[in-house]
C-alpha cells in the first residue's frame, strides 16, 4: 500500500465504504501488505472515517512487520487494531509489547 498503488485502492475504499453497513465491524486482513508508506495509512484512516461517519468501525489485522511498525510510529496502531483479535507471532504480525517500538525498544 503506497503512492503506486493509493488510486486504484481509493476507489475500491469507495466502493466498500458505499455498502450500507450501519453499526457493523469492516475487518481488513492486511497480512498479504508487506509494506505501507503514508499514502497506505491515508487511506486506512479515510475509510475508517468514512465507517464511522455511517456508524460502523474499521478494524485492520494481520499486519507484517513494516506496516505495524508505522501504524506504532504514527500512534495510530490502537486506533486501527481496536477490537481486533490479539495475534500471536507466526500467526499475522509479531507486535512488540504495548510501549514498545517497533525494534522492541
């Protein structure tokens, strides 16, 4: 998910978010996204937003190393994992404990 790929997944963001879905959890699985820059998480929040706005929440899992590790940098990673199921490493992304960075710092 990056600038490349940011137009052709805005418009299935805007197909998705089009679909009346009051009051339900979209859940992304985002465990095939082995990186994301700034233009990824735009539209996660964007689409986020646009669930809220119709009273439904967004919720990502299965994040890779790298774009957990921005959503971390970003303090967006709670935001957007809220009400996920917690994964354990092996199985979607091996999260550093909550208050730790990315290198488990």
């Amino acid at each position: 998910m990056d600038v490349q790929t940011y137009p052709e997944l805005e418009k299935a963001s805007q197909a998705a978010a089009a679909i009346p879905l009051p009051g339900r959890t979209v859940q992304m699985d985002l465990s095939g996204v082995s990186f994301m820059d700034s233009s990824g998480l735009k539209l996660l929040l964007l689409l986020r937003r646009r669930l809220e706005a119709a009273g439904g929440h967004l919720t990502v899992t299965g994040l890779q190393h790298q774009p957990a590790a921005l959503l971390l940098l970003t303090e967006t990673h709670a935001l957007l994992t809220a009400g996920a199921p917690r994964e354990t490493p092996g199985h979607g992304s091996a999260l550093p404990a909550p208050g730790r960075g990315p290198g488990g710092r």
